[in-house]
C-alpha cells in the first residue's frame, strides 16, 4: 500500500533515522512559491543531521513516504491536493485521489510505515467556540492514539489553547518543552501556559521516548514543544489575531476551512512577518525531530 522514496527506502533497508514531515502545511499552510522552497530547505536540514526526510503525502491514491523531487514539486504547486485527515485516507485511495496529510494523518501513516519522529509546524487543538461548534482537530486523538513523537512550536492562538492543553491532559498525551516551562504559541515563545516537563537535550527526549515501552504507555505519542527561535511581536500577532478571527466569523468560514483560512490571513496581512516566523519554526522542529531520531538510533 505505501510507496517509499529510494531515500527511504534505503534508511528502512539500513535502520538509519528517519523523520516524517507532513505536506498540509506545503499546500494548505504556506504560500506559493516559497512553499517548495521551505519544504526542499527542511528536507536538508533533516540529512544534515544524519536522517532520512520522509514527506507524507497520497499522490493519484498512492499513499507516499518521502517524496521523490517531481512529487514534492506537484503538492507544492498543483490545485487539486486536498487536505487529508484520518478518516479520508480509504476514500482518497480508492477514488485515486491526491491530498496533503495533517498531523493526524501524517502520524497515522509513519506509524504504518515504521516511522517514529514526527516534524511539524504547529498541532491542530481545539478552536476557540469549540463550546458550541464541537471544533476540535481530529490531531489531538490522533495523538492520543498514534505512537509518533511530534515536534511542533505548541499550537497557534486561534485556537483555544487552555482548552486545547486540558485536551492533552485527558487524552494522557505526554507533552514535553524543549528547553523550557513555558507552552510555545508557535508565533510566540510562550502562550501563557506553562508546562510541567522541562528537558534539554535531544537524548533525554530520545531515552524518555524508550522508556514509554517499559511502562506499558507506549501505545500514544509524544508531544515536544519546542518554541520558535525569532518570535513575531506581540503588538503585530494581537492584531492579526482578533482581525482574522473576526473574519473568519463574518465570512463563515466552518470546518476543515478555519486553519488554512486563517493561515492565509496571517500571511496576507503581516508584512511577511508571519511567513518569516512560520519557516523558522518548520526549520527549528526538523532539525530538532533529526536530532532525537539520530539520538534514538
Ligand atoms: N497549524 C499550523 N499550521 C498548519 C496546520 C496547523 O500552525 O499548517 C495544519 C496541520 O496540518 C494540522 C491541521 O494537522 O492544520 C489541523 O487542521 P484542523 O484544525 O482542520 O484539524
Ligand atoms: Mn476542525
């Protein structure tokens, strides 16, 4: 059922790490042209420290696990990749479709290919209203459910991130911050919230990983939230942020729709300054899921 990159398959043959990378953010998450350059940048970052990138994405039904140069270059460029959760994955096989995975669907796939460490920009929570709308991704019990680590830069204030961290909590998700206390608001260093688990190196988090086995919590993932390295001004992100929520509500806009709508609007509207944070991010959690990876080994 999965196609495997030659570089891929290659790391399978010879145990070396692998790290998987989700495509929504390609299609869905970053703008066009920049987005196959982000996407080729992250890919080397992960073989600078010794690992084999896997880019998840289904290309005509297939479902891929690392992409070759040519299929990287269509999701990043052709209209008609969707994106897919979980529950698309059948569907979007047997109709020979091609669709971007999420978190959800990206950890469902490496852990059906083998893969272990996850790199991603921001996780999919619970949206702010989810009181009423029941809005809460499909990511979280994913995570709950998928034994991948995820690397991500916490989770974006369009969301409703108390509610979205009390979610972990339920769902006995473990959830780590790299170098700090503080749950990283993926523009932001610190959303306010604070987490209990501090760990600073990549082989902590590589024994911590390990050690799940022995305990018999091996069956979920793991959450590392490590925050960005250049964080966008307060002042800028409180604005984008109450604007683009504004929209999203005057407009309607339900669904699947909310994260890439609101995404676009960050971009459209902050100078740059969003794209800047959002690549920085991508960049910093790909070299850091590389470096568990490798430490793991
Ligand atoms: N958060 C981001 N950037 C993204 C996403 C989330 O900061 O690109 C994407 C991821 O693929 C994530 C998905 O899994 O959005 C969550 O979407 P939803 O809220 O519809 O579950
Ligand atoms: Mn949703």
């Amino acid at each position: 059922m999965i196609h495997y990159s030659t570089e891929v398959a290659s790391a399978k043959k010879n145990g070396s790490p692998i790290v998987a990378l989700e495509s929504t953010i390609i299609s869905h998450g970053l703008p066009r042209p920049k987005n196959l350059a982000v996407a080729l940048e992250v890919e080397e970052i992960v073989r600078s420290e010794g690992a084999a990138p896997a880019t998840i994405a289904i290309i005509e039904g297939e479902i891929h696990v690392g992409l070759e140069a040519n299929e990287l270059e269509r999701v990043a460029n052709e209209e008609d990749f969707v994106k897919a959760s979980i529950r698309d994955l059948a569907i979007l096989a047997t109709k020979r479709k091609s669709a971007a995975t999420t978190v959800a669907a990206t950890s469902h796939i490496a852990h059906l290919a083998g893969i272990e460490f996850f790199a991603t920009g921001g996780l999919g929570g619970v949206h702010r209203g989810a009181s009423e709308s029941w809005d809460e991704s499909a990511d979280l019990l994913a995570l709950a459910n998928t034994p991948v680590l995820v690397v991500c830069a916490g989770v974006k204030s369009i969301l409703d991130i108390s509610a979205t961290l009390e979610r972990l909590e339920t769902l006995s998700v473990p959830l780590i911050g790299y170098k700090t206390s503080k749950f990283p608001g993926f523009y932001l260093q610190d959303s306010g919230y604070s987490i209990e688990h501090r760990v600073d190196t990549p082989r902590e988090i590589a024994d911590i990983w390990r050690t799940r086995i022995g305990l018999g919590v091996e069956k979920s993932g793991v959450v590392v939230a490590n925050p960005t390295p250049t964080p966008m001004e307060l002042g800028l992100h409180e604005r984008l942020l109450n604007e683009g929520l504004a929209q999203t509500k005057a407009r309607g806009i339900i669904g699947k729709e909310v994260t890439p709508f609101l995404l676009e609007f960050f971009h459209l509207n902050s100078g740059g300054e969003s794209l800047r944070v959002n690549v920085e991010i991508i960049k910093s959690n790909s070299r850091l899921a590389a470096q568990i990876a490798a430490a793991a080994r």
